[in-house]
C-alpha cells in the first residue's frame, strides 16, 4: 500500500484488512514502494498517484510492473486526460477515484487479481506453444487474415532461407515460393486455399520450394485456418517438411 496521506492510509488500511487482505508493505514515496515490492513480491501493489517525491506513483508503478510483474491499481483524485493515459501506459491493473469506498476498492482489487492470473495464463500457454514451435522438426509459418508473416519457427527458417526478424510483417508468399512439381510453373500455396474456402487443405499437397537464395527442395505443404470466437478467420498456419529427393 503506497499512500502519503496518513488519514487516506489510515481509511485505506481499515477497508484492507475487513476485506481480509494482507498487507505486505507500506510506503511514503516511489522509492520506497519499489523497494519494498521487490522486497516482499506482494500478490499487488495499491498505489496513489500524486506522492510528494521525486517519484511520483505512476513512474513507481510502471517500474513495479516492468521489473517484479507485479499489478498495479492506482488510487487518485486527479481524473485529468495525461493522468489516465499515464497509468494506461504502465498497464494498470485498476485505476480509483478517491474517496475510495470499500466495497469499490474491494472488487477492484479481486477483479486486478483475477486478470493478473488470467494473465499469467496465458503468458504461459504462450510460452509452451513458442517452446514446442521452437523444437517441432516440421516447418512452420503462421500469418494473419492478410497474409503478413506473424510467427516462423527454425524449421521453416531453414529451408525458406529466412530469418525471423526478416519474414515477420512480409507476404507469405515472398516468403514461401512454391512451384508445381510436374511443370514448374508457380503453385497455388495452401494458404490461399484455406482462405478462399475457410477450410483446411485437403491434403499434402507436393511443391518445389524455392529458398530465398534460390536452391531448390520438395516439400509436403499443407495449411489450416485460425479462428477466433466467432468462428471467423483470423489467420493461418502452413506447415511443410522436406521430402527425400
């Protein structure tokens, strides 16, 4: 809890502990409230924003959020634009006016915690999903509903001839360059496929990849859309493999 104003703490600190919260630590200043957070790794961080330091409570909390991952809900009475757009910028979990009531401050608090863990989730599903990206010997490329390169693993660096950093944002197609195996006249990719019908590619389909630096390999393609909740497409993904020449 970080609050210079001993009555606003004193108030704030009696509605915390009838809502049953622990609190970890209290602070004056921005400075102290950085280092008890990286001290005590509290669940959250309560914050006011106008503190009479150096430091005031937004700079404290983005440096709370960005060095410990630790959520951030600001108390103010300031609901002026450049304030609000400040906290936003620090990914705030929750933003109050005072006087604060219990009742506010208490479902703040457990809907901050809530998304913080839903959060955390996430982050962490991502991370299986880019680990096992990473370490699948098929090739993979996945692209927005445009066809812009959004994620390409090292398979797919390898035998495309580009990088990651160099295909991110680019067309598929500059990327991926196929020919038909019979005459060598371009290829439809699967992705144009999938597209055009919603659906997934029927089959593996063998093509001629022409690698960035123009060599040559046989590969197996195939492709399937990514939908969101509405079952619209939101994306695809292209995984390909060489095949023995």
């Amino acid at each position: 809890m970080v609050e210079d104003d001993p009555v606003a703490a004193g108030m704030i600190r009696h509605f915390l502990n009838k809502s049953g919260c622990l609190i970890a630590g209290t602070a004056m200043t921005g400075e102290e409230a950085v280092e008890i957070a990286g001290r005590t790794k509290p669940d959250l961080a309560l914050m006011d924003v106008q503190l009479a330091c150096a430091m005031d409570g937004i700079e404290a909390g983005g440096l709370i959020w960005s060095q410990f991952g630790i959520p951030v809900v600001y108390l103010t009475a300031d609901s002026d634009q450049e304030t609000v757009s400040r906290a936003a910028s620090t990914e705030a979990y929750g933003y109050l006016h005072k006087p604060v009531q219990q009742r506010e401050l208490s479902s703040a608090i457990q809907i901050a915690l809530n998304k913080h863990d839903s959060d955390c989730k996430l982050k962490e599903k991502e991370q299986w999903l880019e680990t096992t990206l990473q370490c699948i010997a098929d090739a993979v490329i996945a692209a927005d509903s445009l066809g812009c390169v959004k994620l390409i693993n090292p398979a797919a660096e390898a035998l495309t001839g580009w990088t990651r950093e160099e295909a991110e944002g680019r067309d598929l197609l500059d990327v991926f360059q196929v020919l038909e195996c019979e005459t060598r006249e371009p290829a439809e990719c699967a992705v144009i496929e999938v597209i055009r019908n919603g659906s997934t590619s029927r089959s593996a389909r063998r093509r001629i990849l022409i690698a960035r630096n123009g060599s040559e390999a046989v590969v197996a393609e195939t492709a399937a859309p990514i939908v969101n909740h509405a079952s619209e497409i939101v994306g695809v993904v292209l995984v390909f493999r060489e095949l023995p020449s």
